[in-house]
C-alpha cells in the first residue's frame, strides 16, 4: 500500500521534566524518532510532527489546519502537557475518530481521560524507551487497525465529546475550503524546498522569495504560514531589508506575533539599528511578559552592537555593549537554565569583562551541566556541540576542544552560524591575548571553524547569533586529534539548579475542555 495518508503527531518536543514518580526528564524527540515514527510508516502512514511544518516561525495557524484535516493521529499524553491536551480537545471537536492515544508507562492519564485506550509505552527510570520493537509493533497495530476500519467504513469514534454533539445535531465542519488552501500552501512550500535545495547564490534566492510573495500577498491573513516561511527564509539569505519590509505589510494580528516581533527585533539589529531593534524587543517583554528566548534575542542584539563598536575602535561603547548584553543573556538564563543557548552567551561575555565578573564562578558549572548533558544524550544539534566547544576554550581545555571539534559534525541549519561560534571563539582569544594568556591552539581551533564552515567568509565580529539550529552542512576534516575525554553516564548535578515546574493538570484539562466546547457552539450544526 502506497503512504498516501499524513499521520499528525501531538507531543510534547525535547526533553521534558516529568512531574510523576520515576525519572525526571523524558526526552520526547527520542520517543518521537525510536517508536512513534517508526510505527507510523509501518502502518504505511507519512508522520509529521508539528514543528517539522515548513513554517518555522509561526505553526499556529499550519498546526490547526493539521489537526482538522489530517484523517490519522497520534497524541502522546506523557507528562499531561497543556498544549498536547488543547490540541486533543481541538482535534476531538472535529474529529469523531483516527486519534490513537499513547502515554508513558512511568506517567499518569488523569481521570478524564483515564477511561480512554490510550496505549502505555515502557521507559525505565532513567527515562530511557526499554521495549522498543513491541511498542513499534503495538502502536502500529493500532494505526493499521483503524485504517482498516475507515476503508470498511466500520470506524468506531474515539471522541467523546464528538458523540456527545452528534446527539444535538452536530456532524463535523465542512473543510472543503480548508483543503484547497492546504493544497495551495503545499505548492508554496515546495517551492521554498526547491531554493533550499538548489540556490546556491543568496541573490537568486532572494528573487525567487520576492516571485513567491508577490504570489502571497503578506496582507492577507489566510497567507500567514506562506508568509511566515518567507520570513524565515529571507532570514537564511540575511536579506535583513526584506525581512524589516515582510513585517511591515503584515495584517496587525500577525505582525503582533512574539516569534514576529522577535525576528523583527533580529533583522533590525543586524541592519545596525540598534535602537529600533532594542525598542521593539523591550516592548515584547513590557507587553506580553518576559521570556528566556525573548530576552536572548535582546541579547543578541546587544552582542551586535558590540561587534560594530569594537570594530569602530569605540572601547567605551563596547564596554557598555557588553555589559548590557552580559545583563540580557543572564535574565534569560535566570527564567531557563536549561536553555544552553543564553548559558553559554552569559558565561563567555562574562569571562571576557573587564574585570572579570564576579558572578562567573557560581554559574559556570550550572552552564558546564547542561551542555555535558546534552552533548552525551547523543540529541545535540549545532547550538549544543557548538557551545560544548565554546566552554572547552573557555575552560582552557584543549582536549575537550578536540573532541568538541570532532563532534561538531551536526548541521548548521544557516550559513551565519559558524560565523557567529567563530566570533566568540575570536572574542575569548583576543582578549586573553591581551593578558598574556594566550595559547597557539586557539588560533587552530578557529582556523579549524573557519576551514570547516565552507563559507569562506568568516570576517571577526560578524556574527548573527539565534537560539536555533537543525540543518545546512558543516563537515570538518580530521586535524586535530580526537580527545580522550571520558563520558560519564549521567553528568553531576551542579548545586542550587532550579526544579522544572510540575504540569498543571488541572488547567490543561480545562485548557482542552475550553478548546472543545468554543468549537462544538461555533461549528456546530442542526440536522434539517
């Protein structure tokens, strides 16, 4: 049977703190690659997960559609996520059957849903999946079970609350409409596949972008997923003048969007607006409240302007471009230690300051931690492996540089990441030169970055820093010598790290109850 059909996966992504006896973190992408992926295709369904729709900046509007249309799903109910619940309350208001339910044996359904047959996949304590083929085989089964079904025509509903509104005359929305725009948005994102894929030069992709938008017309709010791509996609082209216009043509609801506003705040930093840049990110956190990513975007900005500073000779300001981004990174971390990302950047300027900030001592083991963590899970992407090198060559290590150096293999989803991981490394150097404490392997390492970015265009202070990661090239050839570091099973827990906030089942219930019940009385439809 030919994979015809998408199987729309709800779950939570990444690791995930778990607030049930057992282990303390599950991590949710492993779930996703190890069982739930697999058992999907054996049931010869495409599986596609929310944050793999072409959509990166904004999959609010991509993961409804999804939701709606799809004819499968699979929700993982594991650790009683709120948005994985609202996505289930969604889906079972349009949805009378297709919804598999799977959940974790070391977690707990909540007495709603407790009556469900959800399927309980086996992980140990240590988090880790401890009966892969059979929860592949089970799952699938399942699946394959109501496939059959839907082609006999004997499908039995899994929706309670569906059933319960097909008693007051309610049969489901009419998505005709839905689908052909879903159509019409798959042609686009085949398009932006094709520039991926084939555009090598920036300038051919950047016309290719502007022939799409004028396809899409960013003023029309149906457009939002095309045109949050062609956000996106400028940004990979560093077309940062088309960016800035993208947002200004976009319906206020939209352009309102955090993850808009943030990219806004991104582009305007890096055409060295830096006030404009900082207004409008300071703005986001007065009005719609602080956040680690939001406040790493500030960072990020901040760090820029340290960058133009330094190379205008302008010490003064760079000293006080510094500090203010040491300020922004660090608010991130406080809200997110686990965020790596505003780690990393916090203790690496930190070290750099003159003089050396006093704060360093008691956060860099917390930030060592974390990447030792990631880094040995085996589900590190760019930021990570990058940032493992970042704190070998701040720990003065050059073994652990030489393996992070080995490792650093992963993609870099755009062609600036290794740029900016080449800043920072540059930055460290520099200054410890300055001391007298410089070392001839940082020059190696840099040149090892600079030869393995395949860019060839690695200027010093020209970095676009951003908290993500997850595609591109950057392969490196054997130069250095592999480190003989030793990978402990399980990294010691540094003191004083903050405990994840246990889910709030409570209000996810609620959450998915209110999603179904403002559905059920918009859609709803009586019988003639």
């Amino acid at each position: 049977m030919a994979e015809t059909d998408t199987c729309f996966v709800l779950m939570p992504f990444g690791r995930k703190a778990n607030p049930f006896p057992g282990p303390s973190q599950i991590d949710f992408d492993g779930v996703y690659e190890e069982i739930i992926e697999p058992a999907v295709r054996n049931a010869n369904l495409r599986p596609l997960r929310a944050d793999q729709e072409i959509s990166s900046g904004l999959i609010h509007l991509a993961m409804f559609e999804r939701l709606l249309l799809c004819e499968y799903a699979v929700a993982d109910l594991t650790t009683a996520n709120p948005n994985v619940y609202y996505e289930l309350g969604v889906r079972h208001a349009v949805r009378p059957w297709s919804t598999v339910l799977i959940c974790a044996n070391k977690s707990r359904l909540p007495f709603d849903i407790e009556l469900s047959r959800a399927y309980l996949y086996s992980i140990d304590d240590q988090g880790l999946l401890s009966r892969r083929e059979g929860d592949v085989r089970e799952i699938g089964t399942r699946l394959e079970d109501v496939r059959r079904r839907r082609g006999s025509n004997q499908l039995m509903e899994d929706s309670p609350l569906f059933t319960l509104l097909r008693q007051q005359g309610y049969d489901g929305p009419d998505l005709t409409k839905l689908q052909a725009k879903l159509r019409d948005r798959g042609d686009a994102s085949r398009e932006f596949e094709k520039i991926k894929n084939e555009v090598t030069s920036a300038n051919i992709a950047v016309g290719y972008l502007r022939d799409i938008q004028k396809k899409y017309p960013p003023g029309i709010i149906d457009n939002a997923p095309v045109v949050m791509e062609l956000l996106m996609a400028y940004r990979r082209a560093e077309a940062w003048d088309d960016m800035v216009r993208l947002v200004g043509q976009m319906p206020g609801s939209l352009q309102k969007a955090v993850s808009v506003q943030e990219q806004l705040g991104m582009a305007l930093g890096r055409r060295h607006d830096f006030e404009e840049a900082e207004g409008v990110l300071k703005s986001l956190i007065a009005t719609r409240g602080p956040t680690a990513l939001t406040y790493c975007f500030l960072g990020v900005v901040r760090k820029l302007r340290l960058w133009a500073a330094r190379g205008n000779g302008s010490e003064l300001e760079a000293q006080g471009a510094l500090n203010n981004a040491i300020e922004a990174f660090l608010a991130g971390f406080k809200l997110d230690p686990r965020m790596i990302f505003a780690g990393i950047n916090t203790v690496l300027l930190m070290a750099v300051a003159d003089p050396p900030d006093q704060r360093l001592k008691a956060i860099l083991p917390v930030v060592r931690y974390f990447i030792d963590d990631a880094v040995h899970t085996g589900k590190a992407a760019f930021w990570e492996h990058a940032a493992a090198l970042e704190m070998a060559v701040l720990d003065n290590d050059e073994n652990r540089a030489a393996s992070a150096l080995d490792l650093l293999r992963v993609d870099a989803r755009e062609p600036w990441m290794p740029v900016s991981m080449l800043a920072n490394l540059t930055l460290v150097r520099e200054h410890r030169e300055q001391r007298g404490e410089g070392q001839e392997w940082y020059v190696s390492v840099e040149n090892e970055v600079r030869h393995s970015s395949a860019a060839g265009r690695l200027p010093p202070y020209q970095p676009a820093m951003e908290p993500y990661g997850n595609r591109g090239s950057l392969a490196r050839p054997d130069r250095l010598p592999r480190s003989s570091l030793s990978r402990s099973s399980s990294p010691t827990v540094p003191p004083n790290v903050p405990k994840p906030h246990k889910a709030k089942i409570k209000y996810a219930l609620l959450a998915a109850l209110a999603a179904t019940v403002v559905l059920g009385a918009v859609l709803k439809r009586k019988k003639p």
